[in-house]
C-alpha cells in the first residue's frame, strides 16, 4: 500500500510535517518531564507567561524573524527549539527520500519523533517517559506488523519479527546491565549515585537486585524493546552496536566537560543516533564494517 503524494510534493511535505511535528516535541520535551499537560495551556513565553500567537510559533520562521527573542519582553528564545524544528524535519524529509510514500514511512516518522523526545527528556534530566518507551513499544508491537503485512509481509511473520525485536533489545541491554551490577559487587566497587549513601544493597529476594543497576536506567531498557519492535532483531542488535560506540563517545566528552568521569548522564541520546543509523543503513553494516 502506497500514500497517494506527488512525486515532487513528498520530500517539501515531509520536511513541513516534520517541522510542524518537531515544534510540538519542544513542548513535550519542555512538560512531559515536570508532569504537565501537552495541551494546556497554550504555549507561552517561559519568562513573562504572554501567550504565543499563531504567527509567533512558526517553525524556523518566527525564531528568525523575532531573532530569538519574546516579542512581548524581550527574553532571549533557546537555539534550542529551533534547533530540535530543524533535526526533526530533516530526519522526515530523509525518511522519506530512503522510504518512499508508503505506510511504513508513517511509522518510520513516528518512530524518529519519539527517539527525538527521549534523548533530549534523557539529556536533561536523565529519565525516560514510559510514555515514550512503553507507549511506543505497544503501539509498534501493533502498527509495525500491521504495516508490514501491507508490505506484501505475512501478518504472523511482522509480529514475530516486532516482539522477537523487543526481547531482543530490551533483553541484551538488560543481560549487561545485571552483569555488571553483579560484578561491580564482586570487586567491591562503590557508585556514588548507587546504590547510594546509607542503602544498601539489593539482594536476590529483592526486585531491585534484577531490575536496579549502576550506570544504566531501566528507562534504557525499555527505550530498546520500543526500538527492537520497530526495527526487528538484526536491527536491534546494529542499533546496539552503534549505540555503544556513539555512547562512548558522548559519555566521554560529557565527563570532561563536568570534569568527573563517573557522573552518570543519559543513555538515551546515543540510542537515538544508533537506532536511526539502523534505520538508514543497510542490516548489519556495522558487524561488517567491524569485521
């Protein structure tokens, strides 16, 4: 099944739909984390609470003509929104250029706006929303082989690849995680953040000696089992792969930027570039570019 769009209109609608798109995940970037509502009240300017009018809230367009700033008091407007606007539309103009106009594009466009959402949610504040990861998880184990199946895929065969995915994921994630929690015990190493102060720690009885682990959130593990059940199990095994190197990478610059290597920082934004890695480039590239 194919979405009915001009061949020349599909890339400038995509890019639009995902502007539009990226500008409310500023708001469930912004309200999520502080258990607010995504609808009420209407945006408005953070420093003076003026309301933001249509023609102040458009994608790209009125941070350039306001030039970052609140047209009522004059407080300077984050790089930030504009900047999330921006990755937003361009990761929906090039899901489209690499999907076509067709049902799994929707998908793959949804699936980009919720990585969006959690590494920046993880970034600052180092949580992942259930919403995001949970929610996502149980609509792709859904829509992903319903999508399939109009890709000519046996119905039976999608769901199977999505919830194999989702194991798959969450499982590895997990295996490591628990691992290291227990070898962490074994050579007496102590966290700072776990399992903190004064507590102590968790044993085999305890649900937290399975589901408690230093260094890494179940919120990761969740975000991974979404990830699985959008991509299936070889796309979940690259996102993973990718996500370590990428991970390595940021967790590094991030502990010299703070000046302390054992800070703990969110997992999720390295995830989000690895799994949308995955999702551009060929099955397997990375075992094969390792190998």
């Amino acid at each position: 099944m194919s979405i009915e769009i001009a061949a020349g209109a599909l890339l400038p609608t995509a890019l639009v739909l995902g502007l539009l798109i990226g500008s409310f995940l500023n708001v469930v970037i912004h309200r999520v984390p502080e258990g607010l509502s995504i609808v009420s009240p209407p945006s408005h300017c953070p420093r003076c609470s003026t309301p933001i009018a249509p023609w102040d809230n458009v994608p790209l367009v009125s941070y350039a003509f306001l030039r970052g700033r609140c047209r009522s008091c004059g407080a300077a407007i984050s790089l930030r929104y504009p900047a999330v606007e921006l990755v937003t539309g361009l990761l929906f103009a090039a899901i489209a250029l690499r999907y076509g106009a067709g049902v799994l594009t929707v998908v793959y466009w949804a699936f980009a706006a919720a990585l969006v959402a959690a590494a920046m949610i993880d970034y600052d504040h180092q949580i992942i929303p259930d919403g995001i990861s949970l929610g996502g998880l149980a609509v792709a184990l859904v829509v992903v082989p319903l999508a399939l199946w109009h890709q000519g895929v046996a119905y039976l065969d999608g769901l199977v690849r999505s919830a194999s995915g989702a194991v798959i994921g969450a499982g590895v994630l997990w295996a490591v995680a628990f691992l290291h929690a227990r070898i962490s015990v074994a050579m007496g190493r102590r966290f700072e953040h776990w399992p903190g102060e004064g507590i102590a720690l968790p044993r085999p009885v305890e649900a937290d000696y399975w589901l408690w682990f230093p260094g890494l959130g179940l919120g990761d593990v969740k975000l991974l089992a979404m990830v699985g059940a959008v991509l299936g199990p070889v796309g979940v095994l690259d996102s993973i792969l990718a996500s370590s190197l990428v991970g390595l990478v940021l967790g590094g610059l991030q502990a010299a930027a703070r000046g302390a290597l054992a800070s703990p920082f969110g997992f999720a934004p390295a995830i989000a570039v690895g799994a949308l890695a995955s999702l551009f480039l060929p099955r397997l590239w990375l075992l094969r570019l390792l190998g």
